[in-house]
C-alpha cells in the first residue's frame, strides 16, 4: 500500500511538472505552483496519522506561530493574484483587439 501511495504522488508530481510547462504565462504559472503547494499541505495534514504524531505536528506548528507569518504573507499573495488577474483581463483585450483588426483586414 505504501508502495502504490508513492508510485500514485509520483504519477501527481510528473503530472504537475507537464502541466506546468504548458501554462502560458509565469505569472499563472506561479499562482499554479501556489495552489499545489496548498494542495500538498492539505493532503498531509488530512492523511489519518496517530494521535502521538497529530500532537507533535500541532506543536511544531504552534512553536513557530505560522498562523501570523502566514497572515503577513497573505497580502503579498493577494497582491500578486490581482495583478496577475489585472495581466490575464490585459492579454484577453489584446487578443479581441487583434481578432476584431484581422476581421476588418479581410473584409
């Protein structure tokens, strides 16, 4: 079982890596690598661990008071998802500007 568990983040990590050589732009690029990054963090801490480790993994995290690091960071990344939302409406318009410029080219 351990064995099929490896082979199956191995097929996702491959799947990832193609996946993120056909994105488009680096910026969508960056905000996908975020999202699996989060997707990652989640899977381990859904995956049913022993009591003994839970408590651990709940110190280690209340040590080092991710919670407000985390926080500090999350304008930063909200930051970046709006500009890179701002560049997707800009690229958008100028493929419509170049599509409605060929049409009036051809008529």
């Amino acid at each position: 079982q351990q064995q099929q568990q490896q082979l199956l983040l191995l097929l996702l990590l491959l799947l990832a890596l193609q996946l993120l050589f056909t994105m488009s732009t680096l910026i969508w690029s960056s905000v996908w690598l975020l999202l699996m990054a989060e997707l990652a963090v989640t899977t381990v801490l859904v995956i049913p661990v022993g009591r003994k480790t839970r408590n651990y993994i709940a110190r280690k995290i209340k040590r080092f008071h991710l919670g407000d690091r985390i926080g500090k960071h999350g304008y930063f990344i909200l930051v970046g998802l709006l500009l890179a939302l701002m560049e997707s409406i800009h690229s958008l318009h100028n493929i419509e500007t170049r599509m409605l410029h060929d049409r009036k080219a051809k008529d």
